[in-house]
C-alpha cells in the first residue's frame, strides 16, 4: 500500500476538532487515503471513527492503512450525504474534506489530471453516473460553456466550449489528453502559458459536474448537521471558492437561526510553511460550526 496524498491543515484540525472528553465518535466524510483518520486516532486514544468515501478504489488503501486500529475504525462505501441522512444525533464530531485526493490525479487512472492520457472519467463512483466524456459529448455548446463558468470561473468558457463542440465533429472525445490538446489550441496564447495550465479550471468544472458536487453539497450541510449530537462540532476544508462560499453562507445562516455557534470566526488558512511543504495546501480553507445544546436552542 502507497500513500500519496498529503493531509492538509493537519495541526489545526487536530487541535480544533480533537474530542473534549473519552469515548467520542467522530465521521470522517471524505476519508480518503486515511491521513485525518489516522492523526485524530493516533492523537486521541480514546476516540472511535466511522470513515466514509464514495470511491470504494480509495477506500480499500484507507482500510489497509488504518486497520491496526482494529474496532476503533469502521468504514462505510457510499455519499456522504446519504450516510449522514440515516445517522441522526450520532456524531461529536464530523470532518469534510471536500474534492478529490492527489490519489485521483496520480493513480486513478481515470482522467481527474491533464497532464495524463487516461479516459475521460472523472467519475468517483465508477458504479453509477455520466462519466466526464459523457458530459462533453452530450452538451449543448452553450451548457458546456456555462458550467465552466459557473463551476470553475473559466473566464475563455465559451471559445474552450466552441471548440469542443467543433471536434466533436471529428468523433467523441475520449481521452484527458486529447481534451487538453483541444483547450490548450482554443485560447489565447498568454493563457496558454500562463503559471496555470489552460485545462486546469475546464477539468475542475467538469469533475464538479460529474460528481455533482455543488448539487449535492447543501444536503451533506444539512445532513451533517441532523446527523451531529447537542454539542457536536462540524468541520469544513474547502479548496474551490465557490464551495466555500456555499459553507460560509450555510454556517452563518445556522448561526442566524440561532443553531449554531462559530467556532472559527473567518476561515483558517495554511500557514506559509505548510504551503511550502504541500502546495496544493494553498487554497484550503477550514471552517467549524458547534451545534448548540437543546437547551440553548430553545
Ligand atoms: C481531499 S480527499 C480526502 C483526503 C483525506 N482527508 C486524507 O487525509 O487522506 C476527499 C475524498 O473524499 C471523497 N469524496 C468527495 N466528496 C465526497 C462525498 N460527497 N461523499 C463521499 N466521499 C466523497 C473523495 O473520493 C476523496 O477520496
């Protein structure tokens, strides 16, 4: 078993969600390869975890990595959003830590990267859904070009979408590859070789797509919350500024309502060294909400 992906935040998440008492039990919602599991298990003895991932390929390297922690782990292949909906009252603590893994990038096999010729997938769950050459040969030139836009902010939305739609011409678009090379010669030279690389927010918008991220993300808020004991804290790691933007407005919103207390007050950041060391750690942005006792909720 290799691990490639690096958790992000780690001390901050440990000394912000680690359990107040014995015996507490926590739901890692996005476990991954297990990094968050494995520093909350090993740093606190007493804890028990329940970890859950849409990607049983993943989750399979979670297993093997955590299983000397024996019953103190349990595993769960499936939404979170689904889980957490037949779990209510249950959890002191719940950890999401949204997007993908540098597993999907770098070992998948199933085209999140752009710098790979792997097959156009970018499904999670290889089991149901559209993969992502679904969705570039089935919609409209004007669709393609709003969902870059409104995922991802893809600024030359509507030349990339053009020009999928020319190629589709030519036959279905198969391959990560052969979609960056069609992005890569419909944009302006300086976007071309700007630091990021052109495919960059087209393969983000479209993994969002596929794996219906923005859809399902109020309901992982909402269930997450249900699924939170009186007293339960909920933590949030963002890397995309428009999911951040939906936690932030959720959270404040339960905090209007009088639900919720902040226990973050604006979102915590990497540190400069932490970037240095892992710089996709950059863009995370942690946020946690505690669930107000019955009594204060009253
Ligand atoms: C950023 S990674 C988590 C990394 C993990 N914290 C670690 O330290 O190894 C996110 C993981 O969550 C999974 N995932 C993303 N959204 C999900 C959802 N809504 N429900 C279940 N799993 C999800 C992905 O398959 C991926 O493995």
């Amino acid at each position: 078993m290799e691990v490639v992906h690096t958790p992000v935040l780690i001390e901050e998440t440990l000394a912000l969600l680690g359990p107040r008492k014995n015996d507490e039990f926590m739901a890692d919602g996005t476990i991954g390869e297990g990094g968050h599991s494995e520093a909350f298990l090993r740093g606190f003895p007493t804890i028990h975890v329940v970890g859950i991932d849409a990607d049983r390929t993943i989750l399979e390297t979670a297993k093997e990595r955590l299983a000397e922690f024996g019953s103190r782990i349990e595993f769960h292949a499936g939404w979170s959003h689904v889980f957490f909906a037949g779990a209510p009252n249950t959890f002191d603590t719940i950890l999401i830590d949204s997007g993908i893994s540098v597993f999907h990038y770098a070992k998948s096999g199933r085209g999140f990267s752009f710098s790979k010729d792997e097959p156009l997938d970018m499904r999670l769950d290889t089991g149901q859904g559209k993969s992502a050459a679904d969705l570039v040969a089935g919609l409209s030139e004007k669709d393609l070009a709003n969902l870059l836009f409104n995922n991802a902010e893809e600024r030359y939305s509507r030349r990339i979408a053009r020009a999928v739609v020319s190629a589709r011409g030519h036959g279905r678009i198969e391959s990560a590859g052969a979609l960056a090379d069609i992005i890569e010669r419909a944009v302006p030279p300086a976007y071309r070789h700007a630091r990021l690389h052109p495919a960059t927010k087209t393969f983000q918008a479209l993994r969002m797509a596929v794996n219906s991220e923005l859809i399902y993300l109020p309901t992982l808020l909402e269930n997450a919350m249900n699924a939170l004991k009186a007293s339960g804290r909920l933590g949030f790691i963002s890397f995309e500024s428009l999911t951040d933007r939906m936690v932030k407005l959720f959270f404040r919103e339960q905090y209007k309502e009088g639900r919720v207390t902040m226990t973050t007050k604006s979102a915590v950041c990497a540190s400069v060294e932490e970037i240095r060391q892992n710089p996709s750690s950059r863009s995370a942005r942690l946020r946690i909400i505690e669930k107000k006792g019955e009594k204060e909720n009253i």
